[in-house]
C-alpha cells in the first residue's frame, strides 16, 4: 500500500473490552447502562464508530450474555446521537492450558472455548453494522492463556457474518492474520474490500515500533480500509501514525486508561483528543453517515423477540 495520508479519517472508540481493567479506573464501564452511557458520550465527542464488549455488572468480568448484548445496543440505538455499532466476536475462543508438564485436562474454570454458532449469537441477534473477527490465534500477556482463532472456526464465522449482512472487522495482530484475512476473501468467506484493524503492541502479538507498523500497513490491499490503534501510552502516537499511513483511527478505554500522567481518562476525553490530533493535522474527522457510505453498511433493528 503506497503512503499517503487520510484527510478524511473516521474514530472508533473501544469502550470497555474485556481485559483486567474493571478494578483500574472508576471510568471503564462495567453494566449496560454506563456501557451504553459511554459509548453514547463517546459519539457525542466525534466517534464515528463504538466497539463494545459486555461485561458483568456485578464484577465487572467478561461476559458473552446475549441479554447484556440486547441491551447495551437497544440503548445505542435509542440515543439521540447517530452512531456506528461495532460488537466484538472475540470471545468463546480462550484456552487456559494446565501446568507446562500436563497441559491437559485444562483448566475448566477459566477457558471459555465455544462453536463458531455460539461466539456469532449476539451478532445474529442484534445485527450490529460491523463485528470483530480476529483473524488468528496467539499467546495474551495479560494472562496464561491462548486465544484460539482456528482457521476452520474463522471460515465458519466469517460465513455466518457475511450471511447476516454484518461487516467483519478483521483484527490483525499480526502480519499472518492479514495473509488469512485476504485468502479468506479470496475464497468469498468475506466480501471485499475489506475492513481491518491493526492491533500494536498487544503482547505477545505485533510490537508498536513503526518498522512494524508500515510492515501491517503494507499488507493491507490497497483498496481495504483500514484503523489503527496501540496500547497505552502511545495511543495519540499511533492516532497521529494511523492518519499518515492513510488508515483511520481508534482509541478508547480498551487500549489505554489514562489521558495524561496520573490523569484517569473517559472515552469521550480520548476521543476528542484523538480529533485534536487529526484536525491539526489537516484531515477532517467524518461522521457515520459518512462511514456508512464508505464501508456499504446498513444500519438495522435487532431481531423481534
């Protein structure tokens, strides 16, 4: 992909994700309501898209419960403010091995592996306009487990996606996962172009350093779209980067809980710094409208009870 650097840049804010950081900052939302709360002040400050997980709003852990799902997006939708609705895929693929000399049985209380039909529920229930697939498997830092990315299970619900009429949007890790992620359209599991975001600095996956970065960003076709994001404190960096490779850019409480040394941060402080950024740089930040149009999305009710 030749540089050349966006004018026209959206802003995804990834509101609460699913890490370890419930206990880290008052601000990372836990129930449905502060989710969707975040998420709704989040485009009120220029994102254009919200990435949402679920979590439980006793403790904060992560959750896949369709009913969470139901109604963090009936709340999005209801809200004043136009926004794009972008709902993770990502879990139900985590394995906790045993010990390094007997990995097997594993460890039941915290894997949560599932089929390709279960991880895709919530898609297929509440029909968001864009959904994670993390196009590969690796190692998280964060934890001794393994997110586990088959490439049958990522035809499986790349299908499914395709099929309901929900844009993936393919999280790369790595430069393999992009090399999967353009067989998957050639093999017409996905429709292209498609919609990428790379993912720096999550370990143990690519660093953030900028050799690889343009070494993500030179993989990406030239007709795909694409975001970019790193984890805490180089999250402006890589928003200033992302517009000049010519992708678009995400920031959010997912990726980084602070807004400057010892400042605990909201996602719509973020994201309007995150628009600071673009702005001084001569690009415009585009609404969802705009986005709808660029990436063909159709935004739609959840299914009928």
């Amino acid at each position: 992909m030749p540089l050349s650097m966006n004018r026209d840049v959206f802003i995804t804010c990834a509101v609460t994700g699913s890490g370890g950081t419930q206990d880290r900052s008052p601000h990372v939302p836990r129930s449905p309501a502060e989710i969707a709360k975040s998420a709704i002040d989040a485009a009120k400050a220029g994102a254009a898209i919200v990435h949402c997980h679920v979590r439980d709003p006793e403790t904060g852990k992560p959750s896949r419960d369709l009913k969470l799902y139901r109604e963090v997006t009936e709340r999005i939708r209801d809200a004043e403010v136009d926004v794009v609705l972008n709902l993770t895929a990502g879990m139900g693929g985590d394995i906790v091995f045993g010990g390094v000399e007997s990995p097997f049985p594993v460890n039941a209380g915290a894997t949560d592996m599932v089929g390709a039909t279960e991880r895709v529920a919530h898609v297929a229930d509440c029909l968001p306009e864009i959904c994670t697939l993390d196009c590969g498997t690796m190692n998280f830092a964060e934890a001794d487990y393994v997110m586990t990315n088959t490439p049958g299970m990522l035809r499986a619900m790349g299908r499914m996606m395709t099929d309901l009429g929900v844009k993936p949007e393919i999280e790369a890790f790595d430069t393999g996962h992009l090399w999967f992620a353009k067989e998957l359209v050639k093999e017409g599991v996905l429709d292209g172009p498609a919609l990428v975001q790379l993912c720096m600095g999550v370990p143990w996956g690519a660093p953030d350093d900028l050799n690889t970065f343009m070494a993500m960003v030179n993989n990406v076709p030239s007709d795909w779209t694409f975001s970019a994001f790193a984890l805490g404190r180089n999250q402006m960096a890589y928003a200033a980067a992302a517009v000049l490779a010519g992708g678009n850019v995400r920031v959010g409480l997912e990726d980084n809980l602070w807004l400057d040394k010892g400042v605990l941060a909201t996602n719509a402080q973020l994201v309007e710094r995150a628009a600071t950024v673009v702005t001084n740089m001569g690009a415009r930040v585009i609404g969802p409208e705009e986005v709808r149009a660029k990436l063909g999305l159709t935004k739609r009710a959840p299914k009928a009870r």
